[in-house]
C-alpha cells in the first residue's frame, strides 16, 4: 500500500510492545490504528465531542475503536479486498472527522487523519464521484459568477433540489449556503501602505474560503478590529504569477474528501505565498477553524518539510492572537458592553475544541460588560463540512444537532448566538435558528465610541 500521507512520526509507536497488535500491512499508518487500546472511552455520552456518530447511533462500531477493529481486521488481511469492503467504508463514512478522539483518547487516535488516508486510497481504487468532486473544488467553483443564482434557485424550488437529491445525492431536506452578493474585497496596495509607527505591529489576515465568499462580513469585522487595536494587517494573498484572481485556499476541502494530491498542492501554494511573511516574523491570524487549524495539524502530514513546520509555529485563531496579545500587555482595547445585548450562547467549532481554542473565547466574552454567555455543552452540531447536506447522512447529522445544540438554542430564542464555524453557522440556519455571529463580529459590536 502506497502512503499519501507522513505517517512517520508514528514511526516507533508500539515498537517494543507485546500488546501493540500492530496490524501486518499498512506500515507506519498501521502504527496509527494501533495507538488506540481499546479502553472503550470513545463509548460514552459525557461532557465532550468525542464521538458524534456514537453518541446517536450507541452502535459500538461507529466509535473510534470500532473503526480501530473494523481498520484492524482489513489491515491484517492476506490480501487488500478487505480494506475496500463496502462495510468498512460506510464505517468510515459516519465518521465527522471532529477531531475529537485526538484530544479527548488516552492515546489520541486521530481518527479524522486517518479517515483522510483511507478516503485517499478509496478514490485511487475507485474514482471520484461528481458530487465527491464538486465539494472538494469548491473553492475554484465558488469564482463562477453564475453559481450564486443557481444556489439560489436551487434553494427556492423544490424540484431543483429533488434532481439534486436524485443526482447528485444532496439532500432536498438540506438549504445549500448562498454565496454573499458581494465577495471580500482585498484592500489595494495604497489602502495597505505601511504607516512607520506600526513597523513592529504587522500582522497577517488570512481569509479563508468561506469567509472571502460567504461571509465577508466577519473578515471586514475582524481587519477593522486589527486595525483599531493599532495593527497593520496585511491580506495573505497569491504571488504574483500565480493565479492572482483565485484567493489563496488551505486545501481543507481536497482534503477532506481524499483528494490528497490536491490539498498538497493548495498547501504548496500556501506555504510559499507566505513564506515572506514567516521569514519576517508576522503571526498567521484565520477565523475559519478547520481551515486555519489545518496550516498547523495536517499540513505536517502533507511531506512539505521545515517550511510546513516554520509556518505552523506562527500561525493562530484571531481568538487566539488577542488573548496572547492581552497577556503580553500589547492589546490597548479595553471592550465596552454591546447595546441591548445581555444574554448570549456560544457554539464551539469541533476544531476549536480540539485544541483549546475555547478558552480563548471565553476569556474574550468574560471581558464584556453586562453580559452573561454560556457555553452550549455538546458534540458536532453534524454538518461538519458537507456531512449534513449530503442525502444518506442528512437524518443522522439532524439527530447530532438534536443532542444538545437545537435544544439550547430553543431554550434561549432571545440570546445571541456565536459561532465561528461556517459549518455550524450554516447548521443553526438550517434548523430555522437565527444566523450566528462570528466572533469578530461580536468583538467589533464591542470596540469603543469613536464620537
């Protein structure tokens, strides 16, 4: 079996052990299945993310290490028919790649890793499927101007979205996102012209896909709360050469559906496009969190070297940049209370759990005056990327969201709603919730007068 992905800081796990059953093929990717032990953690329904398809299934072999035995068994087969049952790869496909087993397992299986190598050996077996194709170039679809309409029309009747159920698999239950009638505009050069006392404050902004085309309002909000808090924030942009009309992409979407080659050469793109700007020491500032996360997990994976390494090291959730920034004695904005905002309820992205980055937004929220927030306690609100749009899986990601998530949000029909995730923000909508905010939005709603 031919890798796609760097398994080889897997490479001395369970070396030495009696107990490690490292499977007989696979090589350094076997290594990976073989973290988990079996300790059953991933069947539980406490406090956590970990595991979504578990929690509404209670089906053991849709946790972690039911995937870990079903992966197992393939992997120790004499020949490689086992690894392409049709079984195993719906195991897999139930699988929300949340990250979640990779912070909250003893031994951290990353399952979403390891799913991401599976998809990979999948598509070379088998081909991509037009719908498979269409979610993992969207960034390049989005550029069609014609697209926005048909989104549009497709959401508004019901015929349209039941030839796309029939056609492509997308469920007509599901209201596809709409991209924004205006798109982010990249400041011109002039606009970004370095003023001489913000030498030593220059920060870089990376705007991901879906907020340059769905959101822009969030990226605005966080440039303008950059720039009022004395930063020179610098769009990352493509070199010049090199398809300067398409933004720059993380490749998350390539990635996530096994297309591994692709999402290399997005990171490729990424990583030299920046490569200025690590070189001069600017921190990587994102809002999406499973795109900018991926600049600092699966790019390692991707076989991009000490460049990929020097760029994870700078690179940080616009959450995470403040925080740091406050504690450092840099940040000079002190937030003010939001006007007729006192109740709000805060949505983590599962990328965000599984690093963290959570308790960065709750420092930030505790800092607003007159307002009392909580934490929603649950797993993946079941979009997760394409999952919950997609028809076989569309009833499984609605029970996710019913666990805990829509509950909540019923409870307090009154409270602001943040989330950072485009995923979860496009779930909420769907389940007829008010759109949350960003947290940039949120922040920005926060700055001071300037009358």
């Amino acid at each position: 079996m031919k890798l796609f992905l760097d398994w080889s800081s897997y490479e001395n796990a369970g070396m030495g052990d009696a107990y490690a059953d490292i499977p007989k093929h696979g090589a350094d990717f076997a290594k990976a299945v073989a973290v988990c032990i079996g300790s059953r953690q991933c069947e539980r329904d406490a406090k956590g993310v970990m595991c979504p398809s578990f929690r509404v299934t209670q089906n053991p072999g849709l946790s972690p290490g039911g995937r870990v035995r079903a992966l197992k068994a393939a992997l120790n087969a004499d020949n490689n028919a086992a690894f392409f049952n049709p079984e195993l790869a719906e195991t897999m496909a139930l699988c929300v790649s949340c990250k979640g087993c990779k912070r909250e397992c003893e031994n951290e299986v990353d399952m979403a890793l390891i799913k991401a190598e599976f998809l990979a050996q999948q598509v070379k077996r088998n081909g991509v499927s037009l719908r498979r194709r269409l979610w993992a170039e969207l960034p390049k679809i989005l550029r069609w101007r014609a697209l926005r309409p048909l989104i549009k029309w497709r959401n508004r009747l019901p015929l349209l979205a039941r030839l796309g159920e029939t056609w492509l698999g997308i469920s007509a239950k599901a209201r596809l996102p709409e991209p924004a009638e205006r798109p982010f505009q990249v400041p011109t050069q002039s606009e970004l012209s370095l003023h001489p006392e913000l030498a030593d404050k220059q920060v870089v902004l990376l705007v991901d896909t879906f907020n340059f085309y769905f959101n822009p309002a969030a990226t605005e909000a966080a440039k303008k709360l950059l720039n009022t808090a004395g930063y020179h924030v610098h769009i990352a942009t493509p070199l010049a050469g090199d398809e300067a009309d398409r933004p720059l992409c993380c490749g998350r979407t390539y990635f996530s559906n096994g297309l591994i080659d692709k999402a290399r050469a997005e990171a490729t793109r990424m990583v030299t496009a920046l490569a200025e700007h690590i070189a001069a020491g600017r921190t990587i500032i994102g809002l999406e969190p499973s795109c900018i996360l991926s600049l600092r997990d699966e790019y390692l994976k991707l076989g991009l070297g000490e460049p990929a390494q020097k760029l994870a090291e700078k690179v940080l959730l616009l959450e995470e940049f403040i925080v740091r920034e406050q504690a450092g004695k840099r940040w000079p904005i002190a937030f003010q209370a939001i006007p007729g905002v006192n109740s709000l309820l805060l949505h983590g992205h599962c990328h965000q759990k599984a690093v963290g980055a959570i308790k960065s937004v709750r420092k930030l929220l505790k800092q607003l005056p007159d307002l009392k927030f909580e934490l929603i306690e649950s797993s993946c609100c079941g979009m997760a990327g394409n999952f919950g749009v997609e028809a076989e899986h569309y009833d499984q990601a609605q029970a996710m969201a019913e666990l805990a998530l829509f509950p909540a949000l019923r409870a307090e029909p009154d409270a602001l709603l943040v989330s950072n995730g485009f995923s979860c923000q496009q779930q909420i909508g769907n389940g007829g919730f008010a759109k949350p905010l960003h947290l940039a939005e949120v922040l920005c709603l926060a700055l001071p007068s300037q009358d």
